[in-house]
C-alpha cells in the first residue's frame, strides 16, 4: 500500500507550524465498488467526497435534521432509497446542498474496463481502492489548511490502508495538515449519507442507470437545475461540484 504514490512514507506533519490554517471536514462513499474486481464495459467506478468548513458542520447537521423533520424520514438515507413517497425530501437535500455556502462536492470516475487490478494493483482491489481514494482527497488539498476525512466503513480490512493513505497525503501536502483518515458508519452519520445522495446523482448520469426510476430522475434534474448544467465532467476548476473522469495509461 505504502508505494501507491511516489511520496516518501513518513508522518510530515509539522504541529509546531505558526501559520493560521483554515478546517475542512470531507466525508467520503463510493459507487460501483464491484467494478474493481469485476469490470463491465461502459460502466464507471466512482468515489466521491463532500467538502465543507468545520465551522459550517453543526448548521448542516442541523438543516438536515430539518427536512428529517418536515418530511419524516428517520434512519438511514442514501441512493438506493429514493422512491416516489420520499422523493421530496431528496430534492430539498438538493437544494440544501446549494445554498449552503462554502459545501461542495468532488468526485472521481473511473471506466472499469481500464482497470488493471494485476498490472497496476498488485491483484489487489483494495488497494486499487485507496490509491483512487489518493487521486480523489490530493489535489484540491489547499496549503495552510487542515483536514479531518472521513470514509465509509466497510470492513476490517481498510484499517491499515486508512493509516498508509493518511501518512502518504501528509508526505505530498507539507505545507497542509492531514489530522486524521478515519472511517465512519454510513448508517450512524447524516454528512457521509448526504455525500452518498450527490454521488448517486452522478454515478446514475454517468452510467445512464437512471431508465426505471421516475424519482431517481427527478432528483437528478433538481440537481441539473440548481446547476444550471447538466451532470457530466466538469473542467478542473468547478467549484460547487466538480467530476473528474481518470484516464488510466494517458
């Protein structure tokens, strides 16, 4: 895992540093996690995070906890539980999303028919996994800010390679702070479900998996309009939402 990138593995993080920083919190999910070990043409593999102000945490847990309210939904929210009696409330998290200033949302799309887990990846799926996960948390990392990130649990397994990519994205950003690399259950946290919603949206464009789902579509229009664009890949410096497709061999 150490040598996904071409850092030096060591702990960089100064904590004597006198420079002020700003707090970013990004919360993480995937999308077509299978597509690594299993490829499938014209499908894409997808990670994505959501960025916000650790200032601004407290407000959005609270919005959310609003529509739960207005349209009594409880437990866990996510993609695959946008139906027609619920659709309201995914198109107000939309639009939540929107306004709130200084939250936005990065991902990267990966075309499972260029992955090579053998040639690239040691057969390895994870770590396949965490080196996209690199690819996705390093460049919109700013100098002289600090960030906590969060993933989605999934199994026992991640543990080490959560430590490997934290000490890696603290060897390529000196000048930032890496505080933590930390996984967290979906199901217990409303900011990684809401990254889930947005990731839905996209990886469902993407893959034009949309076709038997008159809810999912509208949800993606909502957020095609509060765009004013539609979902596809972005140029580099999209701010509110931003997709990457990853060219592999180019």
């Amino acid at each position: 895992m150490d040598h996904f990138a071409n850092h030096p593995d060591q702990n960089t993080e100064d904590e004597g540093s006198s420079f002020d920083i700003a707090n970013w919190e990004i919360y993480c999910d995937e999308s077509r996690h299978d597509l690594l070990a299993n490829p499938q043409p014209g499908e894409y593999f997808l990670l994505g995070s959501l960025w916000l102000p650790s200032s601004q945490r407290l407000q959005v847990r609270e919005d959310i906890r609003a529509l739960r309210e207005k349209h009594h939904v409880w437990g866990e929210f996510k993609w695959t539980k946008v139906s027609p009696n619920k659709v309201d409330f995914y198109k107000d998290l939309i639009e939540l999303f929107h306004r709130s200033e200084g939250v936005s949302f990065r991902a990267i799309a990966v075309h499972s028919s260029d992955i090579d887990l053998d040639k690239y990846h040691e057969s390895d799926s994870e770590l396949g996994y965490y080196k996209f996960y690199y690819q996705l948390l390093h460049h919109p990392i700013k100098t002289k800010h600090a960030y906590s990130i969060y993933l989605d649990h999934r199994s026992s397994t991640q543990n080490p390679y959560n430590q490997s990519l934290a000490r890696i994205l603290k060897a390529s950003n000196r000048d930032s702070r890496i505080l933590r690399v930390q996984s967290l259950r979906s199901d217990r946290n409303d900011l990684i479900q809401f990254c889930d919603v947005l990731l839905g949206c996209v990886q469902a464009k993407l893959n034009s998996s949309t076709s038997t789902s008159k809810a999912k579509s509208s949800v993606i229009e909502t957020m095609e309009a509060v765009l004013g664009r539609p979902i596809q890949e972005t140029t580099r410096g999209a701010q509110k939402v931003n997709v990457f497709k990853i060219r592999l061999g180019l």
